[in-house]
C-alpha cells in the first residue's frame, strides 16, 4: 500500500478533531447558560471543555496505535506450493 507523507502536526489534527466533534461542547453551553441564568460557577464549564479536549487526545492516542498497528509488515514465510516452486 502506497504511504503519503505526514504533512500534519498534532495540533492542527487536534484542531480538526475539535471542529468535527462540536457536539461534545454542548454539556460546556448547558453550565454556561446555568452560569448566567441561575448563577453557577464558571469552573465546571472550564472542566467540561477540559474533559471534552482530553476525551479528544486519548481518541486520537487509540486512533494513531490502531493505525500503527494495522500498517506493520507480515514477516515473509516459506512458500509450501509446490506447482509454483522455481527450483525445478
């Protein structure tokens, strides 16, 4: 299989990530908008976006050792065909 070359950084592929997955800020906007409406501190909004962004991380972590994993060459073994043995 034919490897292109890693243009990216892990920031920019971060930033990508954060951009598909906007849905894991709504639990963020739900203790902001009680921030303001009923007047809850402002820190579990911050720790909700700091979950969300290391939830982030460690799916890129798992993501990239699959990766790694799948693109590791078979060990070459013993041809056991005998009509395609080139040693007649």
């Amino acid at each position: 299989m034919r490897r292109t070359s890693r243009s990216g950084s892990f920031f920019v592929c971060l930033v990508f990530n954060m951009l598909l997955n906007l849905e894991g800020l709504i639990p963020a906007v739900v203790l902001l908008v009680l921030h303001y409406v009923l007047g809850w501190p402002l820190w579990p909004t911050f720790a909700a976006v700091g979950l969300w962004v290391l939830y982030l991380i460690a799916w890129m972590a798992v993501i990239g050792w699959a990766g790694r994993c799948g693109s590791t060459p078979d060990a070459p073994k013993e041809n056991k065909n005998p009509y395609s043995n080139k040693h007649i």
